[in-house]
C-alpha cells in the first residue's frame, strides 16, 4: 500500500442536525448509488472475463492453426513467415487483452473506494450498525485492502490465482514464442531462439507487472480519501 493524498476527515456532525425523514432520504440514495456501483463492478468483470475468454480461444485456434500448416508445409517454405504472421497476431490482440485487464482492476479498485466511501456514510447516519460490516468502511488503501481481504492480511497467492496473472503469463510465452521465431528465422541457430525468446518472455513479465503496479500507485496517490483507518 502507499500513502493517500490528504483529504478531509469524514464526520458524523453533518448528519446531527437532520430530521428522520431526510436521514431516510439521504440512506436511500446512498443505498441507490451503492446498488449502481456493484452493477458497474459486476458488468465491468463480466466483459473483460468474455474478453480473456475469447483471447484465450484466439490463442487455440492460432496455435492450431500453426500445426495445420506445418503439417502441410512439412514446415518448409512460406510456413516460417505464415508463423511469424500468426504470432504477431496474437502478441497484438494479447497487449489489448492485457491492457483491458489493467484498466479493468483500476476500475475495480475505484469501485471498492467508492463502496466503502458509502460504508462510511452509513456509518454516519447510525454508528451502531459498525458491528455488521465486515467489509471495510474507509476509502484509503487499509480499507480497500480489507474489502479485498476482509479475514487476513493480503496473501500473495491472490495475486498469483488472479485472471491478471493468467493473461500475463499467456502473453509473456506468446512475446517469447515471437521472439524465438523471429531470432530462428534471421540467425538459424535454435541456441539463440531459446535464449531469446526466454529473455523476452521474462523481461515482458517484468515489465506488465510494473506497469499493473503503477497503475495502482496512481490511483492510490489521486484519490482523497474521505474517511482514514485507524493509523492510515
């Protein structure tokens, strides 16, 4: 986590002078922005999930489609340029893919930021009910992290199941695959290939992971949270 840009506390002493019956409006129309949020956050998942599924049938079929030829080829001939097309192919449609995925966490954080912002004007309106949220209620990075991670400190192994990781991982192997083809078809030496494509596969890991983590760093340094954890 990092630290979030200082904002102003939230407090219960703008609710006191309320009657019951603007409590009660303003409780539904918090409740209304809440339901609207987690139907964002719901389609948002559910379109990039279609997204890395159909990605992930494109790579099949390439990869098939590579076995065809080469059959047909006895791969020889115009089969190392149809491989190289293929490939490229994929690497491109995987840096949209994965660039869909990163933009798609982003927007789920905000989306938790904002959810748990609307915890804590609950909070606000009836103090009582803390007890029943086990969810965070603060929009700074501790809260978002208990939302994420309501029974523990965040596990590694989250990040590591994630559908983040598995694109990466798919499309790291496609930059190595590329790679390899490509030094093949210009050196000839399979030594080389290998060592290509192993170091571009890496260093394309590296680099999508850091890019994934400045994204959360950026989000976390614009927002202004409204309400802080207890030592956030």
């Amino acid at each position: 986590m990092t630290a979030d840009a200082p904002g102003p506390a939230s407090s219960p002493d703008d609710v006191t002078g309320l009657t019951d019956a603007q409590k009660s409006l303003r409780a539904q129309m918090l409740a209304t922005e809440h339901w609207s949020l987690l139907a964002s956050r719901s389609t948002t998942q559910s379109e990039v999930l279609t997204r890395i599924a159909i990605f992930l049938t494109l790579v099949s079929a390439g990869l098939v489609t590579l076995g065809v030829l080469g059959n047909a080829t006895e791969f020889r001939g115009w089969f190392g340029v149809a491989a190289l097309a293929v490939l490229f192919l994929l690497v491109l449609l995987g840096v949209i893919t994965q660039l869909r995925v990163f933009n798609t966490a982003t927007e789920d954080l905000v989306y938790v930021l904002a959810m748990n912002r609307l915890r804590g004007a609950y909070l606000d309106l009836d103090p009582g009910i803390e007890p029943y949220f086990m969810t965070g209620t603060t929009d700074d990075g501790a809260g978002a992290g208990k939302t994420y991670y309501p029974f523990a400190d965040r596990d590694r192994s989250q990040v590591f199941g994630s559908s983040m990781m598995l694109i990466l991982v798919v499309n790291s192997a496609l930059a190595g695959l590329f790679a390899g083809a490509l030094t093949y078809s210009l050196a000839g030496s399979v030594g080389w290939s290998i060592a290509a494509g192993v170091v571009i596969a890496i260093a394309v890991f590296l680099l999508w992971m850091s890019w994934g983590y400045r994204g959360y760093l950026r989000v976390m340094r614009l927002h202004v949270p409204m309400r802080r954890s207890d030592g956030g």
